[in-house]
C-alpha cells in the first residue's frame, strides 16, 4: 500500500529505527528493493530525482510504482520526490501521486547557489502548506551539502556548490532547525553533517567519528518530533569497487559513510537514510563481471538479473543494519 513518509517515519522513531530511502530510476532497481523488502519484511522508501524523471519520464516512473505495490500488496511504500528545485516541481509530483516530496530549499532553483534562509524558509512554507492540504508529506534541508553534482570530485572539502563553503556552513544550527520547522512545518529535514553526494565523499579511509554525531543529538533534541534525514549516506562498498576495477572499469581510490557511523546516526535520531551510489557500484559491478564472465551472451536479461541480485544484497544488508527489518 502506498503510505505518507510521516507514517512510515513516525513508527520508525517510536521504535528506534532508520530507513533506507533508495533512489530509483527503472525497473530492475524497483524490483530489487521489493524483493529485499520482501526478503527482510520492511517498509520501503523509494525517491525519484529530477535525474530519475528525466531519465525515465513521470509516467514511467508512475506506473512502475504503481506496479511494484500491486506486485507486493502488503508492504508499505513510500513514493518520494528527492530534492525538489521549487514549488511548481513539488506540485507536479504531488500531482503525479506522489506520497511524499522534498522541497530543497537550501539551494536556489538552479541546485547549485546556496540560498538565503528566508528564501528556503519561505519556499518551503509553500509547499508543505500545499501538500498537508492533500496528505503528502514534506521533507526540507537546512545546512549545505558539499556538492549535489554526483561523480564529481573535491565534495568532501564542500568546494561543489558555489565556491567554498566554511565548517558553519556545512553543519546545520540547532537554533536555527528549530526555526525552520515552526516557521515550515515540515515533517522531515534534511540537515548537513558530514555527509556528501556520490561515491567521492572521503579520499583516505574514515576511522570513525566521521558524522558530527554531537551535532545530530543536540538537532534532535531540539526538535524531536521532526524526522531527520541524512543525505549523502552511500558507503561505497570497497568490495564492488574491486570488482568494477578487475572487470574493466577505472574508479580512483575513495571511500563512503561506513555503515556503523550510520547506525550510530540512528541512535541519535536520523530516521531516513538516503542511498544511490551504492546501488549504482554494485549494478556496475555485477554487470561489468557477467559481461566478462559471459562474452559470447547478449541476451541482456542475463546481465541486468545479475545487477538486480547485486542491488538486493545492498537493499537487504541496509535493511538488516538500520534495525528496518521486520517492521513492515
Ligand atoms: O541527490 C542525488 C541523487 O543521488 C540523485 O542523483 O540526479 O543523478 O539522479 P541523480
Ligand atoms: P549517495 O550519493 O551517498 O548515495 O546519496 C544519495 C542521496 O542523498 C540522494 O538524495
Ligand atoms: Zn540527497
């Protein structure tokens, strides 16, 4: 069935636990969250980029959702639109069916110029306004993230966005939350830790205390009736790296959030957990090998189930870690 983020969400908080929200572009990567949720008996949080929409068009993604809670009646889905640039994107989604939608006003219509907080507060304010009105949960962000354009290097440093952005900048102000959500009222938000987009997080191996874990309890307490989300929560498995780079492919040395730091995330009160890149590594990887391992195959069902077991191993491992098993 298809259910709100703040239901999923608000049973997640009281029962302590954290969970994924894959991003998901077609049908494989549907189809193998299903199947892990299946398999560990969780709730799921599917979300769709600009990139997703882009790439597969609105009514694609629609119907493939559609079919996926036909296909599992009994587990919960939440239907999410990842970072929405504005009002009238938001719209359009609750529109499409959306269950849920980020309005991601920490940066400008244009994703890449960090806003003014009166225009994130403002512009969010609309939109929750507009969903609440229909049931659709609002997820906003405060604090920048060190980049939004995935695969690109240097994020960790915060030098993604529009020059370079301090130590303040990239951690999110407790006063400032509290603000933010009386003035909004959202039911999530988004807040900058740490954490960065893609699969170029950290160059050198993280040796824990990587998360301003300090900085999420003090959020939380602050405003413990908003679900925290964090972003940028991929942890580039070192292991899919290996086997993209023995089949073919060429990724530098890089490093992600490590499972554990997450799970330290939730105890402190993170209750959505954003993940792409790891679900893109391990399809890359897994295709990348069958298409090595088989050269004379060109049936690509061959390949793409390989990538779809690869991306349910991740799905179902997250979901074991995140404590989201058998809340479903
Ligand atoms: O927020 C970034 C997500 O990983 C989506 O990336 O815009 O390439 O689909 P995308
Ligand atoms: P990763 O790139 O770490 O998977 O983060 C995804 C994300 O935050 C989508 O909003
Ligand atoms: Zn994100």
């Amino acid at each position: 069935a298809l259910v709100s983020l703040r239901q999923l969400l608000d049973h997640a908080a009281e029962h302590d636990y954290g969970i994924p929200a894959f991003n998901v572009n077609n049908l494989e990567q549907i189809q193998a969250i299903m199947q892990a949720a299946e398999n560990r008996d969780s709730p799921v949080i599917l979300q769709a980029s600009a990139g997703a929409r882009k790439y597969a068009g609105e009514a694609f993604l629609r119907r493939l959702v559609e079919a996926a809670i036909e296909s599992w009646p009994d587990i919960p889905v939440c239907m999410h639109q990842d970072h929405g640039a504005s009002a009238a994107v938001c719209q359009a989604s609750i529109r499409s069916g959306f269950s849920s939608v980020m309005m991601d006003g920490s940066l400008l219509a244009d994703m890449k110029t960090p806003a003014s907080y009166e225009y994130n507060v403002a512009v969010t304010r609309q939109v929750a306004d507009m969903a609440h009105c229909v049931g659709v949960s609002v997820e906003g962000e405060l604090g920048c993230l060190g980049s939004l354009e995935s695969g690109q290097a240097g994020e960790e440093d915060g030098s993604g966005a529009e020059g370079v952005l301090s130590h303040e900048q990239l951690l999110t102000d407790p006063e400032q939350a509290a603000d933010f959500v009386a003035r909004t009222g959202v039911d999530a938000l988004a807040i900058a830790i740490g954490t960065s987009h893609g699969a170029y997080k950290f160059t050198r191996k993280p040796t824990g205390d990587i998360l301003a874990i300090d900085r999420i309890r003090a959020i939380h307490e602050r405003i413990p009736n908003t679900h925290l989300v964090m972003h940028g929560s991929s942890s580039v498995p070192q292991e899919w790296l290996q086997i993209i780079r023995e089949h073919g492919g060429d990724i530098r040395e890089t490093y992600g959030v490590p499972v554990q730091e997450i799970c330290e995330g939730i105890k402190n009160g993170v209750r959505k957990v954003n993940i792409d890149t790891d679900i893109r590594l391990a399809m890359t990887g897994a295709m990348r090998r069958s298409m090595m391992q088989n050269t004379s195959e060109f049936d690509p069902r061959k390949f793409f189930k390989e990538a779809t077991a690869a991306a349910r191993q991740i799905c179902e491992q997250r979901f074991d870690a995140f404590g989201c098993a058998g809340r479903a």
